[in-house]
C-alpha cells in the first residue's frame, strides 16, 4: 500500500513536471520576437506578450461575451488587449468548426407540446445527431484554429468543456473530447466541481496526458481539495477561482494555493467581496495583488486568467475593462 502511495506520488510529480514544461515552453513562445503576421494581428506585424515578470497572465473568453462570440471576433478581442494567453471556452471553437446548437434549440420549442415519451424519445435523437456531428469533425480544423490564435501570439493554454465528463456523454465522446484539447494545443479542459466527474474523467484523464481542472464558484471551502477529487488521478487538478473563494470561504484564497500549488492548473481573478458582490479590480476583498506576487515569487508558471464579471460601466466595453484589469496586474508586478 506506502509502495502504491509512493508510485501515485512519484506519477503526480512527473505529470506536474510535463504541465510546468508545457507552460514554460508557451510563455517563451510568447516572448520570441515573430515574422510579420497573417491575418488577425498583420496590421501590427507583432505579437503580444501578456507574461509579466513571469507571471503568466491571460483571460477567459467567457470576459468578452458580451461582445464576441466567433473565434475570429474572440481573437481580435484578445489582440486588443494585449494578451498572449488564453482560456478558450467551447462556443467560439463549436462555431469554428460548423457545430450550432440553433437547429436544436427550434426543434425543443416544437417540441414543447409533445408528450413525455416523445420528448424522451426526441432528446435521444438528438443526443445521437450531436454526437455524430461531432465525431465527423476532422481534427485538422482544430489545428487550424490553434494555427490561427499561434500565428497571431496567443498560447490557447486551456478550452473549457463544461460537460465533460455528463452521464449523457459516451466514451467515444469524452476520448474525441481530450482529442479537440490536444489539437489545440491546450495542457488543460476545465469543468465545474464534482467528485462523480473526477471519478469517470481520472483514467481518460491519464490516458491522454491532459488535465482536468475543476472550477470552483461559491461551494468551496479551504478543505475542499484536501479529500478525495483528486486522487482518482494524477491529471486531475485545480483552477481556482480566487474571487468565489473569498466570496464563498470570506477568507483569502493564499494558504490553500500554499497547500495545494502542485495541483493548480489555472486561476481566475476577479474582485468580489466577501458579502459577494462583483466590482472593478482594486473595489472589492479579493487579495489579487498578493496572488500574483506569490505567483512571481514562488515562480509558479500556471497561467493567472482575467475573468471580467463585474458590470461594464456606460460607455465602456469589455475589451476596454479586460485592458483595465491587465494594467492592474502590471502595477501590482511592477
């Protein structure tokens, strides 16, 4: 049994250790001067470089959804704002490579009058028809978007799958799943928290050598991680939400990431209170300046995501708050 333990342990070093290369290998692909561009970024023949002191810090896509929601349009956005790193959320990709959701979301409100059974039956339907579609997509037009975001300077270091891992999804989905992540380019998929889906998803996980880092809002507490989420694999991690921890704990997230720093595979900063409410970087209880200086001084290299939730001010836009929050990492690194 210590034997296993300390096998399990040494597996989990490894893996860090491949994840840690991964990133650094990004944040120096960021930071090499390029040829001039191809399309999104040609106008200004360069590249941009969110990596400050070290600190690798990037956004969720999720920050521009009010205002973009192609990989084309997502991209452009991130450009704006001068990031080199990014969390990549599954819309923009699905619409990249021809999967819509329309066409189901007409055929539910048809199918609102039918009964019980029918509606069974038409979910199944449909489930299959995702399912086939989504299999017939050729890996190629992944990496033909990972090209894209690459050839412009952003390191696509994570895609978010919210579902993976559902009790409706096949194996062949969840294999197919990772697949995208690989032919992305991505080290990471991120999902929300749950000890079930870390059951099923810790031997895919493991098999293909891409974690799965668990999303926390408000349900953690400073002992969440210390249990049993994490042993059903050594690729199996933590993005930690540094502002729905302080929201959900009223505590600073600092000793958990003291604790758990191996594990983590991403953050998402944002400003909230301890009473919860969402506000401008530097208004709310979220110790973000001391997140990133723990970062830089540990040399810790998983990327520090920009996740915008707060409300965009009259007159402004999300691209024009995302830069807001950049410029608030490099004062706080300077």
């Amino acid at each position: 049994m210590k034997d296993q333990q300390m096998k399990n342990e040494r597996g989990r070093e490894i893996s860090r250790r491949e994840l840690l290369g991964s990133a650094a290998a990004a944040a120096a692909f960021t930071m090499v001067p390029g040829a001039p561009l191809r399309g999104a970024n040609a106008a200004t023949h360069e590249k941009p470089n969110s990596v400050i002191d070290g600190v690798r810090i990037g956004t969720i896509t999720y920050s521009f959804r009010s205002m973009e929601t192609t990989a084309e349009g997502t991209l452009q956005a991130i450009l704006k704002c001068g990031l080199s790193e990014v969390e990549l959320m599954s819309g923009p990709v699905d619409d990249y490579v021809g999967l819509s959701s329309g066409g189901r979301r007409r055929r539910r409100r048809r199918g609102e009058q039918m009964t019980d059974e029918q509606r069974k039956e038409l979910r199944q339907q449909q489930e299959e028809e995702r399912l086939q579609q989504r299999l017939a997509v050729p890996m190629e037009k992944y990496g033909t978007l990972r090209k894209m975001y690459n050839d412009a300077g952003v390191n696509i270091h994570i895609v978010k799958f919210g579902n993976i891992g559902a009790a409706s999804m096949t194996d062949e989905e969840i294999d197919n799943t990772f697949n995208v992540a690989k032919a992305l380019g991505a080290t990471t998929i991120t999902r929300e928290l749950s000890e079930d889906i870390a059951k099923r998803l810790g031997p895919f996980a493991d098999k293909h050598k891409i974690w799965i880092g668990f999303h926390n809002h408000t349900q953690i507490t400073p002992t969440t991680y210390d249990g049993g989420i994490l042993s059903y694999g050594d690729y199996l991690g933590i993005n930690l939400d540094i502002g729905h921890y302080v929201a959900g704990t009223g505590e600073s997230p600092i000793p958990l990431m003291e604790k758990h720093h191996e594990r983590i595979v991403s953050l998402h900063l944002k400003d909230r209170t301890k009473a919860g409410g969402n506000l401008p970087w530097g208004q709310g209880e979220t110790p973000i300046k001391e997140v990133l200086q723990l970062m830089r001084k540990n040399h810790w290299t998983f990327p520090a995501d920009i996740e915008l939730e707060y409300r965009v001010p009259q007159g402004s836009d999300a691209v024009t708050e995302v830069i807001k929050c950049l410029q608030y990492c490099k004062e706080a690194l300077a």
